[in-house]
C-alpha cells in the first residue's frame, strides 16, 4: 500500500517532469535567432561559390564547343559559318556531304549557364570563328561575373 506521503511525491515529481518537457518560448526564439545569422553569413558565400561556378561550366561549354569545331573543320575542310551557327554541329547542313556528326550531342548545350544562347561569328579579326557568352548581365562588355566570356 501506498502511504500519503509517497502519493504527494509521486504527484510532485510528475509536476516537474511535466514542466521539464519541452522548450520554452524564449529557447526557441534564441534558436531560431542563431540559424537565422549563420543564414544571413553563410548565404552570401553560397551565393558568390553558385556563380563562380556557373562561369566555370560556360567557359567549359565553350571548350567543348571548340573541340566539336574542330573535328568538324577535320570532316569538312572548314568551319561552320556565322549563319550555319553552332546548331550545325548537332544537325547537318543539307550542303555538306562530308559532315560526321553529331559533334554536340545535347540540345539544350546551345545555351550558356544563365540560358542565354552562346554567339557565333566565322570568320573574325584574326581568328576562324568566336564563340561568345555575355555572362550574368546578359550584355555585351561588363566586369567581374558580368563580363563576356569569350573562346580563345
């Protein structure tokens, strides 16, 4: 049998289970205050990595481009024209029977890693062709992560 006493301190000590579950109002808030700075620190960082590495596919992309141009240039005997544009290393032109492609087999790699289409010119000052991305800004010229990137 149970005495009174042992029934109080069994009632007692439920009490303070009871209010030691849970947080408080004030714990939660000073947590959410902590993930909320470490947020506002670490996300400019991400941020700044994000495009960093989107300049790092596009100039890969236009490796990859100069690669295909130049195993057309080895099929056909020329590179492709300003109008002919890079789409002829996916499809091919109805002039040309020596064509051996498809040099570029994804269709969505015609654009740069802000979606915007990668300029062609052939031929230019000095050079057989360039091939162009007008970075995040998507304008010509810019500085930094807004620059053009350009084939070499």
């Amino acid at each position: 049998m149970f005495s009174f006493d042992q029934t109080a301190q069994d009632r007692h000590s439920r009490r303070e289970q009871m209010n030691e579950d849970g947080f408080t109002l004030v714990e939660l808030l000073v947590v959410l205050a902590i993930i909320g700075l470490i947020a506002a620190i670490a996300t400019p960082q991400v941020l700044k990595y994000l495009s960093s590495a989107r300049v790092d596919t596009t100039k890969a992309q236009i490796r990859n481009f100069e690669s295909a141009l130049e195993l057309f240039y080895i099929d056909t005997g020329r590179y492709p024209s300003t109008e002919e544009g890079l789409a002829v290393l996916r499809t091919a032109p109805a002039s040309e029977a020596r064509w051996n492609g498809p040099y570029i087999k994804q269709s969505g790699a015609f654009n740069d890693a802000w979606g915007t289409p990668y300029r062609y010119q052939s031929p230019v000052e000095g050079k057989p062709y360039e091939i162009i991305s007008l970075g995040r800004d998507k304008k010509t010229g810019g500085e930094g992560l807004d620059a053009d990137i350009a084939s070499q």
